[in-house]
C-alpha cells in the first residue's frame, strides 16, 4: 500500500475530506521526521518506535515493531502455515 491508498482507508474509516485526511497523514510524518533528526525517540504503543541511530558519522532513521505488534505478525503467520 502507498500513501495514496493510506489516505483511502484514512478518508473511508474517518469520514474525513480527503485534503483533511491528507494533512493529517502529512503532518503525522512530519512530526515523527523532526523528532527522529533531532534525535529523539517516537513511541507509538502497540505499533513501534522511530528513533536515528549512528553508524560511521553518518545518522539513519530506524525502526523496531513493538513487541505486541511482532506477535500479531507471528500468530497470523503460524494460523497461515496450518
């Protein structure tokens, strides 16, 4: 899926205007971007943290699925195995 199809489900499940769901998606990106190059950590319980982390003098943005989310993934995983 693509932002365009993020603002789709965004736009059906809310109700908002798509220019409306639009901004809020943006500035939801944008708030994690300047937290993450001002080197702090974004929390979202029950999704994951965004955070930088340095590696020859150079920054990269992260991420690390939270833990709740990682088993979500596994038992989809196993249910789809049997």
């Amino acid at each position: 899926m693509n932002k365009n199809g993020v603002l789709l489900q965004v736009n059906r499940r809310t109700k908002l205007f798509k220019p409306e769901a639009l901004r809020a998606i943006n500035t939801f990106f944008d708030i994690i971007r300047e937290q993450v190059v001002q080197g702090n950590e974004v929390r979202l319980h029950g999704f994951g943290k965004f955070f930088s982390s340095k590696n020859n003098k150079k920054m990269y943005p992260k991420f690390k699925a939270s833990s709740r989310w990682l088993r979500e993934l596994n038992e989809q995983t196993s249910r789809e195995q049997e």
